[in-house]
C-alpha cells in the first residue's frame, strides 16, 4: 500500500496552519497518510496551543516536536526527513492548501515513472510555476479544472518548489538532507533538485493538481531581510549549479508547462459555474458578519462546493481567502443553481439576479433583523421573508421565530467557533482582566458599556479593562482610579489578536440587547473566560445562567453589570467552577463539525432533499413588496452603480503618478489664491454689514 508521509515546518500563523491542516486531511485519503510531522519551530504560544489541540484531534496520525530554539527552516525540515519511513515524502509549508487527492496523484506520477526524484503541483503564488486563480474560482475549483483537461501530464521543472514538493524515499537516500548552508531557506530546494538530478534522478511538475499557497506567511523577517537573504543564497546557487541552470532553463521556455496549460484552456474552461454563490452588498473585518461568510466560503470549498461570493460595492477583508471574490463587472459571467443573501437590504436584488440566471434564492438570516437600525426598517425586512425559496438560520430563537411570524420552517445550523486557536494556555497576568468589545451599532447597547467603565473606575481596585472599540468616535469617561488599568484596541482586531486577548481575560461583558446567536461570548468561554451577558436570545443557545455565565435579565441596569461583576470578583473558587464549565461548554460548537453540518444542508438543498417554502402571500403585502422589489431598469441601474463603486475604487488604490515640480506648484497656488479669495469676501461682508465680530 503506498503510505506518505508529510513534513509541515510551523512558525507562527496559527490560522493557516489550521487551514493547511484541515485541507490536508480532508482532502487526502485516510490510508495514503503515515505520519504527519508538525514541526514547531519555537513558534508563540498561541501556535503551540493550536498544535497540542491538532494533535488531540487527529489522534495518531500526529507526531508533534516542539523545538525548544528556533533551528530554521531547512534545520526543521532535515529533522522532519530523518524521522520519515514512508516511500514518499511531502514537504508542505503552513500557508498552502493542497487540493483533492494531490498526494495521490503525485504518487500516481512517481509510480508511473520510476525515475522521478521530485514532483510538485502548480500553485496560485510560486515563483515560475504559477497559475493565477480565474476570476471567480476558488482553489478547489481550479484543481478540478487541471485535473479533468490534464490528467496524468507532468513537465521536467526547472525549478520545483519547496511550498508542496514530494521526494521519495529512494531519492532521500541517495541524495541525503537539504544543505543547511542556505540557512532560514530560499535555493535550497532548488539546490536539492539538481543534487538529485546529477544521481539520475528527474524533477517534475505535475499539471494536473493544483494547491493555494499565501507565500510568507511562515517567516518573521522584514522585506529587507528576506532580499538580502535571497541574494546571499542566490549567489550560493549559482556558484554551483549557474551553468547547468541556464541549461535547463533554456530547455525548460521550449516547453513552459505554464503556458502549455494557459494555451490548452479554453474562455468556457474559465466559465463560473455556481452550486452556490453568496451575494453582499459589501465586505470589511467587521465582527461576525463578512467573516462569518468568507470563512464558510473557505471552508466549504475545501469540502468540494464550487461556492463563491459576489461583492457590489468593494470593501477590503484581510483574513485568509482561498478563493477570488466577485465584483458586479463579473455578473454576467456567473451561472449560479443556488443565490444565498445575507441580509435584507441585498435580498431584493438578489431576488432578481436569480430571476435573471434561472436560480433559487436562500435567505442566510444571522439575526433578527427587525430590529436593525432602531426597526426603521421593519417592514421592509418582513417583506424580504416572502422573497426566500429557502431560509436559513443559526439558532433556535431566530428558527422559532420566524415559525411565529410567518410559518416559515427555516433549517438551522448553529454557528461555531474555531476551538482549535482559542482553547489552550491561559496567559497568566497578576491582575484580573475584564474584556468588553464596543460596537456602534444601537442593538449592541454600548451606552451600557461604557457606563459600566465609568463604573468600574468607581467601585473596583486593581483591575485592568481591555476595550476593544469599533468606532473611533467614542469619548470614555475620566478614569480618576489610579489602580485600574484601561487598555484600547482599535477594532476590528484580527482572529488571531482576539484569541490572544481572551486568553489573558478573566471576565467578559457584553451588553448586546439582541444577537442571533452570538459569537464573542463564546469565544470567551473557549478561552476560559466567563461572560458577564444580557439576555440577549440567541446567545441562550450556549449561555447557561449560575452555571457558565452570569445572564443579566435587566438589560439596560448598569448596577446588575457591576453587581454581577463583584459576585465573580469576590469569590475565586465561582469564577473557577465557571471558567472550567465554559470551556466544557465552547468544545461542542467546534466549527469543523458546524461546516459539515452546512455541508450537508446546502448539498441538501441542491439535491432536493428539503422542501421549498410555500409563500402565503395577502395583497396588501404584494403592495407593500412593490415597494421593494426591482424592476429591469432598477436592477440594470443598480448593477451600473456598483460597477461605477468597483472601478473608483479601483483607481484610487492604484499608485498616484508623480508629480512634477511645476504640478506641485500650480497647485499650491491655486490653493493660495481660493484661501485669499474667501478671505476678501469676509472682509467684504464685514464692511458692508459693518460686523466685525465676522
């Protein structure tokens, strides 16, 4: 049976390492995998917590070491190659995401060619060997791509690439460990390649897989250092190898496996087939919300779904994306089966784009959205429920509800969070720490909140507060308490930041009035801390009054706040039984079970296993949605807004020109002369009206 095993050097990047991790069990055949040899390089502690909890999950399939120095990347990865027993061998780096059966198919060259030392996919970030992802497509769907039209097909490489490269064990034995000259890496596998090339060896690229690699994500250096350390090993190389490089190279633009894949791929190859396609009105780093969905995105893709998301009117997101994003200039490339909206302001539109690509509409309800904005918009979320073919939801209050108000039997799937980086070492700090996230919008009640700061300064000793503020507009109250201790972060703070803060926090409040289910308190709870919340509905789902929590009924009462607040304070051995009840809690909400569980609902759908909602729609709601839904000229005149969005944003992102000296002096004196112009007329003004306090 043909065995592998794989080498993954960490060093920080928790996030992606879960991702690399999670792609590669998934996507790899239980029987193919030896060992997989996690090699942490004296990362932070919250990598070392992240691996211990991977290395629970996966059970035996795991070797763990924890360097005690940081040896370096070819150090690393020379240990990982000396513990190797398999036939083959893969090297993967933390920030790249191998498709289905890649280690199959690798093998499935070296098998078929004996000679072969060296093979590696193609890559969407890999020097010479990469294949930008289309417009559209994910990682997964591109894999699929090669594998259907290149089946089977390899290249002589140039150079492989480290980032996912498989060397059998025949080759290991003969050519031996990488040269630890080319110190934190950088040539080094090239270096390796022509080693085992000069033994009779062939290196390859393997068009039919294809992997998402990020590319830096696992080395703490500056540009700076990074360019000096690849022109020092460059240097190395070339003192080496320069003549037979240039030899191969030559060879290797005859038959560029790139290109020939490029000129076998038709415009219809690049086509967006859709099983599912979010659409959102815009994106940012928001908490929950847009990160809730790109994270599905990402992991659903990773599960097969070809899913994608379309954007209207631009924004950044800055987490993990193994996939290219839509923008409304793509729209009339998509085929979509299934449009999922997001909130009600899109689902009028969205309602018409699946007229438009012949689709069906799922309602992705993440709160109740009546009360969004003060309820200004009431009736018009009440009429986006009629428009849904399918509702889902993420919690038994918002599912119950919606049975209430509409007989709708919306499909509920419960959120999750990644218990893998926040349940782990707590950070001890000599004070207790209290946590509080302060959002602008009105449901999350942050008058509350910063009341209860003002308060806390009043009647507490030796604390220190970490707010994390979503809105620079905030002005706090003056902190007269020499004892207490106000840290702030400017939000949204990334994933990782977040699960670091929680695990130096003791106590979290959170004030929301209403949340569909609720994701910071749970976070908390993952880290050991104890939420202080108010009954909030949805967060119920997981918040268990006197038992992980304290839940604050009197919602608006600042005194519950601090009172409960002084109940955990004054009794340690409550606060513990807590903390250890919250933890307990946290672990059934992993989000590696809730994504196949959204799995199975939308293949579902799409296979009809669930029923369409039947609509009972009266006349005077029929008026009312009139007021909403688009007309073809609406639709057309929305879509050229967006695309107007898209492109001014476009241009202001793109580097400004130049400027010449005479430029900047025009236009400081035009500047000059409009200052001078306003001035006059004040004068003016003050002669005239003889009103010199103007």
């Amino acid at each position: 049976m043909d065995k592998c095993d794989i080498i993954i050097p960490v060093y920080n990047a928790p996030d992606y390492t879960k991702m690399c991790v999670y792609t590669l069990f998934k996507n790899t055949e239980e029987k193919t995998i030896n060992k997989v040899y996690l090699l942490n390089d004296n990362s932070n502690q919250a990598t070392h917590d992240l691996l211990e909890n991977l290395a629970k999950k996966y059970g035996d399939k795991i070797v763990l070491i924890h360097n005690k120095e940081n040896l370096g990347f070819i150090k690393n990865v020379n240990q990982g190659m000396k513990l190797c027993e398999s036939e083959y061998v893969l090297l993967l780096n933390t920030d790249c995401f191998i498709g289905k059966n890649t280690i199959e198919k690798l093998i499935s060259h070296m098998k078929q060619n004996k000679k072969i030392g060296l093979i590696c996919p193609l890559c969407s970030n890999a020097a010479n060997l990469t294949l930008p992802m289309f417009p559209g497509f994910n990682y997964m769907m591109m894999d699929k791509l090669l594998d259907k039209k290149f089946k089977g097909i390899n290249f002589d490489a140039c150079t492989v690439v480290g980032n996912c490269l498989m060397i059998s064990k025949e080759c290991i034995k003969k050519v031996g460990l990488f040269d630890e000259i080319y110190g934190m890496g950088y040539g080094d596998e090239t270096d390796y390649q022509f080693k085992a090339m000069k033994k009779g060896f062939q290196a390859k690229v393997a068009i039919d897989c294809y992997v998402f690699h990020k590319a830096e994500m696992s080395f703490n250096t500056t540009n700076q250092t990074r360019n000096e350390r690849l022109e020092k090993n460059r240097k190395i190389f070339f003192d080496r190898w320069g003549d037979d490089y240039y030899q191969l190279l030559a060879e290797y633009e005859k038959n560029d496996p790139i290109e020939y894949v490029k000129s076998n791929l038709t415009e219809k190859d690049k086509e967006i087939h859709y099983d599912f396609m979010f659409v959102m009105e815009g994106i940012g780093n928001g908490v929950g919300g847009a990160s809730i969905i790109f994270n599905l995105v990402n992991y659903l893709s990773i599960l097969g779904l070809n899913i994608g998301i379309l954007n209207l009117r631009g924004g950044n997101y800055h987490g993990i994306m193994n996939f290219n994003v839509l923008t409304a200039e793509d729209i009339d490339k998509v085929h979509a089966k299934f449009l999922i909206s997001t909130i009600f302001r899109s689902v009028f539109f969205t309602r018409k784009l699946a007229e438009k690509l012949d689709a069906q509409m799922i309602y992705f309800s993440q709160g109740y959205e009546f009360l969004f904005e003060n309820g200004k918009f009431y009736g018009e979320v009440e009429s986006s429920f009629k428009l849904a073919d399918y509702v889902i939801t993420i919690s038994d209050y918002l599912k119950n509800q919606y049975q209430k108000m509409f007989g709708i039997d919306a499909i509920k799937i419960e959120n999750g969070i990644d218990t893998d980086q926040l349940i782990g070492k707590r950070i001890s700090q000599e004070r207790k720490q209290i946590t509080m996230v302060i959002r602008p919008e009105a449901l999350k009640a942050c008058c509350i909140m910063v009341d209860i700061v003002k308060h806390i300064t009043l009647n507490f000793e030796n604390l220190d507060i970490n707010l994390i503020i979503n809105d620079d507009s905030y002005s706090l109250g003056v902190n007269n308490n020499p004892t207490i201790n106000i840290h702030q972060y400017k939000g949204p703070i990334p994933s990782t930041k977040m699960a670091e803060i929680l695990k130096s926090t003791d106590i979290l409040i959170d004030t929301s009035m209403s949340e569909g289910f609720g994701l910071v308190p749970l976070e908390a709870m993952a880290s050991g801390a104890v939420p202080i919340v108010a009954n909030a509905f949805g967060n119920l789902a997981y918040c268990k009054n006197e038992k992980n929590c304290i839940v604050i009924n009197e919602i608006n009462n600042t005194e519950c706040y601090i009172q409960a607040l002084k109940k955990l304070l004054d009794d340690e051995a409550l606060l513990k039984k807590y903390q250890k009840e919250a933890i307990k809690t946290a672990q059934n909400f992993d989000f590696d079970n809730v994504i196949e569980k959204y799995y199975q609902v939308l293949t579902g759908i799409s296979n009809h296993q669930y029923e369409k909602i039947e609509q009972n729609i009266t006349l005077k709601e029929v008026e009312k949605i009139s007021n909403y839904a688009y007309s073809d000229q609406q639709f057309k005149d929305e879509i050229t807004m967006c695309k107007k969005v898209v492109s001014k944003a476009n241009e202001e992102s793109l580097p400004r020109k130049k400027q010449s000296r005479l430029q900047k002096l025009y236009i400081i004196l035009k500047e000059f002369i409009k200052v001078n112009l306003y001035l006059l007329k004040l004068l003016i003004r003050t002669i005239i009206k003889n009103d010199f306090e103007i």
